[in-house]
C-alpha cells in the first residue's frame, strides 16, 4: 500500500502522535455497527500503519547506525591508548 495517498501532514508527525491518531480511528472503528461504511476507513488505517512502520525502521536504522559509530570511536580510542 502506497502511503502517497494520505495527507502530507502524517509524514511530518512523530511516531508517537501517528499511533495516537492510529488508537483513535481503531476506537472509532470498533464503534461503528455498520461495516460496509468502514471499509475505507479500514484502508485508510492500513496505510497509517504503513507509515508508523516505514518510521519506525528509520529510527531503529538511525539508533545502529549511532550505536556502530560510538562503538568505532571507543575502539578506537581504546587502540590508541594501548599503542601508546
């Protein structure tokens, strides 16, 4: 599912108001009694879900890719001291 199609504003909330947003149209969708009506909202939640995923994997690629650099610099400096 392609999140092009929900609005602009979505890709610049956080990870935590998108999964607000996503508890709250989950809410209304177990409120609602007639199904056929929640179909697209249905849809729509996917694809909020989409981007609460692509947005996780980002953070969690940036959390390593910070993880790697500090353990580089602390070997590093470890390296120095015993070559000294």
């Amino acid at each position: 599912m392609k999140d092009k199609n929900l609005p602009n504003d979505y890709n610049s909330l956080s990870l935590e108001e998108l999964t607000n947003e996503a508890n709250r149209m989950i809410e209304d969708l177990e409120n609602q009694k007639d199904l056929e009506n929640s179909i697209e909202n249905y849809q729509y939640l996917l694809k909020l879900n989409n981007i609460i995923e692509k947005k996780f994997q980002k953070g969690v690629k940036n959390i390593n890719e910070k993880t790697k650099e500090n353990i580089l610099k602390i070997t590093s400096k470890r390296n120095a001291k015993k070559i000294k």
